[in-house]
C-alpha cells in the first residue's frame, strides 16, 4: 500500500494539469469610436501617407541624413532602447517563477571543545573539522495561474516599452524635420531682411542726397532712414534664431551645437495638398502610441486575474538533498546523507482586507487604462483632422498670398517706374516696399506652416509602422534581407 507521502507529487502534477486556465478575466479589446473617414477627408481610402518610410516622406538629401544620424546617436532613441532591455529582464524575472528553483548550500568548520566543557578532567581532544552540502528546490505549483498572469503582465510591459520605443523613433523623426523647416523658413526671412536693408539703403541714400540738395524734405528723409532701421534691426535677430535652431537640432542629433547642413530650400520641398490617410480604424495598428496603450490595459487585465488568484490557497513543494562529514553522523543517525521532500498548502484567512483591497486597485487601474485607451483614440483622431485640413487650407492660403506677392512685386516695379518718369514722388516706392516686404514673411511663414502640417500628418498618422526595428535606421537597412 502506498504511504501518504508518495502520494504528494503525483497529486500535485494532477492538480496542475486540472487548472490549466488562469482565472481572471481574458482581454478583450474596448469598442472605441471609428468613424467611417476622418474629418478633412474626401474619400475613404485604404492607403496610407504613414505606409511610406521617412525617407520616401521627405525627400531632401540633407534632411535624411540628419535623421539618419539622429536615430543612431540621439540620447532619448538610447534611453528607450535602454527601457526595452529592461523590460525584457523583468519579463525572465516572472517567467522564472513558472519553473522550478533549485538552490545550493555549503558550509565548513573547525572546532575543538576542551576538557572543562566536557566535564571531564582529561587531556583535551584533537580539533575536528565538520562540512556540510546541500541542494534544495522549490515550485509554487501554478494551479490557479496567478504567475501566468504576473507573466502576462510583464510580457504586455515589454510590447508596451517597444511601443513606446517606436513612438520616440516617430516623434524624432517628426521633431527634426519640424526643426529643420523651421530653420528653412529664418533662412527665407533673413534673406527677405538683408534684401529690404539694400533697398530702405538706396532709398535713404536718395533721400539724403536730394535732401543736402535742397530737393527733398526732412520727412521724406526721416521716413526712409526709419524703415532703414527696422529692416536692419530684424537682421541679428534672424540670425540669433537661426543659431538657436541649429543648437535645437544639434541636441537632437546627440552631439554639441554646431552649424546644420542645408539641402534644398523652403520653397524647393515637395509638397502636395492631398495625400491619402487610410482608414481610421487603422490608426490602432499603425500608431505607436495608441499600441503601447493597449499593452497598458493587457497589463492591467493580467494584474486582475494575479490579484484574484491571492484569494485563492497556494501549492508548493520543496526538497532538499545533501551530505556532511563524518562528525555528523552522530545527528543524522550514522549517515552522512541529508534528504526530505514536503508538500505546501497555504492560503489567507484573514488580513485585513489587504488581498480584497488589492484585487479591487487592480480593478481601478484596468478602469484607468481602458479610459485612457478611449481618450488616446480621440486624439488621435482630432490630430489626423487638424493636419488634413490644416494641409488642405493651406495650399489655398499659399496660393493667395503668392498673387498679393506677385501683384506687391510689380507695383514696386511701377511705382520705381512712375518716379523715374517723374509723374510721382518717392512715398509711392516706400509705401509699395513697405507693403512688399511683409507679405513676403506672410507667405513664408504660410509655406512653413504646410510644410510642418505635412510632417504632423505623417506623425499623427503613425509613419513608418510597418518597418521592422534595423530598417529605421535608414534606407540602407531596409535593403539588408
């Protein structure tokens, strides 16, 4: 007849495969609003401006070799990458828990004991040495799955730092390119600036001449030397912004402020008003934000069924097997060999309401999750509707402003012309330039404002979500099989 004890290890391996489900709840993904097409879109499409990588999406030699550089060496795209190894070992952590854990132990010593201890007069015994080893394993028998879940959970951790990874990888894409339009667009007012210094200059230079002649008044004088000044004083600070931006781009290539290379000019970038933004349900499966949300709630989801399984008794077992020297034989019946094996079960009675307190934080943590999931979608689709329209509206704006430009440009021309003939005086040439020059810093900060609505798309779309982890690299990745 079997003794009770070897019944322990058969009983338990019947228990494990009889809970082979973890309880708790199983994740299920919210129903969230996903209206047919985005709010600025003609049609619905399938197809996507986020399909295309960054280097298709900007075709500018110059910026995509900044970016290029600014995905190897920029500090936050290493952090991330440094949280994705981390969460990676949390996840061997937990899962370690799943399998059983074997221990070793060794000690050794020398002792003597003398005479007077013993009791015994006598001359005192030869020192001893004693030794002993052991071995011991440990398994929490996962019947009610709570270590499952703690996996689960980990695991969704660590698709949720790879998320969040890619997010960064986006958002610097979408940061260096805003940045260097940025820089395109001081570079465009600057030259606007030094070309309205040159001809407030000729026309002082005029105005002072015919002045010291008698010819002209002191308004006319005073008029020209003041738009003089105010064209000149917008020169340093230009130049002031342009070096701050350079610095902002330096930082996010992850090396000190030093001068940025320039490729084509603002008005020389490719642009076009309409582009396809796919469906909005995609937006789930192509923004990294909104995947690292919902490894969030897959998290939280485990955290619950974890939670739930502490109301529940615990199984383990724990053996240990081991030696000791001969000195000890004396304690382990004449044998030095150690062995003993023991069955676990234990459970909360009472405690205060700390395990149902915890199971009920799961729970609000999962509620937390899952509202910030919806909300996320939200935003997600108000920021594909502002840079749809925002990229429609502009196009239009663009155009008007490029007529006033045009029509300012060539009344200029015919007031020069009226005053060269002598048919009006001079205030018609300032006032045209006066009118000239600003109009053109309104259409440059309107091609800015398209060109940076063009890179919030294709962030807000999430770019680049098919390319595997090398092939963000660059194009030369994308190649490598």
């Amino acid at each position: 007849m079997r003794s009770a004890g070897g019944w322990i290890i058969p009983g338990l391996v019947l228990a494990v495969f009889a809970g082979g489900c973890a309880i708790g709840p199983d994740y299920k993904r919210p129903v969230v609003a996903e209206p047919p097409t985005f709010r600025g879109q003609a049609i619905a499409e399938a197809a996507s401006f986020a399909d295309a990588p960054w280097w298709e999406a900007f075709d500018d030699p110059s910026l995509r070799a900044l970016i290029a550089e600014a995905l190897r060496q920029n500090y936050d795209v290493r952090i991330a990458a440094a949280r994705v190894q981390e969460a990676r070992a949390r996840l061997g952590v937990a899962r370690s828990d799943l399998y059983p854990s074997l221990d070793y132990g060794a000690d050794g010593g020398r002792a003597k004991v003398g005479p007077g201890v013993q009791g015994s007069p006598g001359p005192a015994p030869n020192a001893r040495n004693f030794y002993s080893a052991s071995m011991s394993l440990s398994w929490e028998i996962d019947i009610w799955g709570r270590v499952r879940r703690l996996t689960e959970s980990a695991r969704a951790d660590l698709f949720a730092t790879e998320e969040a990874r890619r997010g960064v990888w986006l958002t610097l894409v979408s940061d260096l390119a805003q940045a260097y339009f940025e820089l395109l667009e001081f570079d465009q007012q600057l030259q606007i600036a030094r070309n309205s210094t040159d001809a407030y200059q000729r026309t002082y230079d005029l105005f002072l001449d015919r002045f010291n002649l008698g010819v002209a008044s002191k308004l006319e004088t005073s008029r020209a030397q003041g738009a003089l000044g105010e064209a000149q004083a917008s020169i340093p600070q230009l130049e002031s912004s342009i070096v701050a931006k350079e610095n902002q781009i330096s930082i996010l290539l992850g090396k000190p402020p030093s001068p940025i290379a320039r490729g084509r000019s603002m008005y020389e970038q490719p642009i076009v008003p309409v582009v396809p933004a796919g469906l909005p349900s995609s937006l789930l499966e192509r923004r990294p934000d909104l995947r690292q949300a919902e490894q969030r709630m897959v998290s939280a989801n485990a955290q619950i069924g974890a939670a739930k399984a502490e109301f529940f008794p615990k199984f383990s077992i724990t053996a240990l097997f081991g030696t000791a020297g001969p000195e000890m034989a004396a304690l382990t019946g004449g044998s030095t060999t150690i062995w003993a094996m023991a069955g676990l079960l234990s459970g909360p009675l009472f405690n205060a309401g700390r395990t149902l307190g915890t199971y009920r934080a799961s729970q609000a943590q999962w509620e937390q999750t899952r509202l910030q999931y919806e909300q996320a979608v939200l935003v997600a689709l108000r920021e594909v509707s502002d840079a749809l329209t925002a990229l429609g509206k502009l196009n239009d704006a663009e155009a008007g402003q490029t007529r006033a430009v045009t029509a300012l440009d060539e009344a200029v021309g015919h007031a020069t012309a009226r005053y060269g003939q002598g048919l009006s005086n001079y205030f018609e040439v300032l006032e045209a330039l006066q009118q000239l020059y600003p109009a053109q810093n309104t259409l440059a900060q309107i091609r800015r404002n398209r060109l940076l609505a063009y890179v919030q798309l294709y962030k807000a779309l999430g770019g680049g979500w098919n390319l595997t982890d090398p092939q963000w690299a660059g194009p030369r990745e994308a190649k490598t099989p």
